[in-house]
C-alpha cells in the first residue's frame, strides 16, 4: 500500500517540540486504523455521540475521529490558544513554515486528522485531505472547496449521473461536518481543560458555517482573475 506521508513540527513557547507524522493512504486519503489497544474512555462512540451519526456502537466501539485526535492532545496541556507557535508542515512536494497562533495551527492538523480518520460523516472531505493545503486563509479555502465539490459533480456526470454545477447541494456536505465538530468540541471538552485544543475545534466550526454560506460571494472576489477562461473563443 502507498502512503502520503504529512509531518506537523510544533515549535512550542516553552522550547519543546511536538512531532506528528501522519501517514494516509495514497488512494483513499483515509489513515490507517488505530493500534491503540486502550483508548481512553472519551473516545467511546456512544459518549457524546454526533447527532446523526451513521455508527453503531455495537460494531464500533470507539469514535474514529476522536481515536486519532486522543495522540494530539497529550503535549499542549499548558497551551493557551493565542500563544504564538511555529509550525512546520512537511510532505512529499513541499514544507510550509508558519508562526501563527495556537488554535490556528491546531486547527489545520486537526482538520486533516478528522477528514482521513474514517469517520463516515468526514469522508467527503478527504479530497482535500489528499491535497492538503495547511493554513489556508478564507478565499483559498473557498476556492478548494468549490473545486472539490466540482470535480465530484465531473465524475457523477461521466457515470450517467446529474451534476450540481450550482453548488446547490453544497449546504448538505458541510451540514453533517458541523455536527462533527460540535459532538467533538463536547469530547474534547470533557477529555481536557487544553484550552487550544478546543478552541481549534471551534475555529473549524466557523469555517464549515462560514464557507457554504459565503461561498459565490467568495468566489465572485476573485472571479475577475477568470477572464480569459470566460471569455468566448476566438
């Protein structure tokens, strides 16, 4: 099997270092399941379960999501969410270095953590998973979002299938991640007083309101920069 290898350095306030090496597969964006033999107790899928989540409790014991997320939480107990942090992000085609704050940094790893974690309710995020952007401001998400749901409408088409080119429909991916990050803000709360932590997950959850709401107000801003595609051939 090929991976996608993704590495988060934290460079934290304190001089310690926090290394996450994520490893996806390179087909699916999803990572691999869990070895821990012992998760904590948070992570059990019926605590503070997602509404509407598709899992069951009796073929799966713990929450995915909150699985892969358990590694992140040991190492920022001290973190405060406007700490300032320095982070690099590591993979195959390029390193990003970034000195940004706490809960922004978490954010971007967390986010990528639950899109490939095997959470059902994630899953439609993997696509950006596998193109992982780290860090990315609200007109560049906007615009991989859009590109996203726009291919997957190419490929429903190509199978005989009806596409969304209005993102119509949009409203629905982002309606399930919001109540993802909603179920994961009360684990996390109840798991840890990482005030960063938590706040990480709040700072996802604007985004997944923001985007679907904004998003042709978004894209209008940079519309200009599609002229020459737009324009009626020669």
């Amino acid at each position: 099997m090929s991976h996608l290898k993704t590495t988060y350095r934290f460079a934290l306030p304190d001089s310690r270092e926090r290394v996450f090496d994520l490893k996806l597969d390179r087909d699916t964006a999803q990572l691999p399941p869990s070895t821990d033999p012992n998760p904590p107790a948070w992570t059990e899928l019926p605590f503070h379960q997602c509404a509407g989540c598709p899992l069951d409790k009796e073929k799966t014991t713990h929450c995915p999501a909150a699985v892969h997320l358990a590694s992140v939480i040991d190492g920022f107990s001290d973190l405060v969410s406007y700490d300032t942090v320095r982070v690099t992000v590591e993979s195959e085609e390029r390193a990003v270095v970034a000195t940004l704050s706490a809960q922004q940094a978490l954010a971007s790893l967390m986010g990528l953590i639950m899109a490939s974690s095997g959470c059902p309710r994630t899953a439609n995020f993997r696509p950006m998973a596998r193109f992982h952007l780290p860090f990315s401001n609200e007109s560049e998400t906007a615009y991989r979002v859009a590109a996203m749901y726009l291919v997957a409408q190419h490929f429903k088409a190509r199978a005989g299938g009806t596409a969304d080119l209005s993102l119509d429909n949009l409203d629905s991916v982002y309606h399930g991640m919001h109540a993802v990050n909603r179920g994961m803000a009360q684990r996390l709360r109840a798991a840890s007083r990482q005030d960063a932590i938590v706040n990480a997950i709040v700072l996802l959850d604007v985004y997944s309101s923001l985007v679907p709401s904004a998003i042709h107000e978004i894209l209008d801003e940079i519309k200009p920069a599609f002229a020459a595609l737009l324009a009626e051939p020669s």
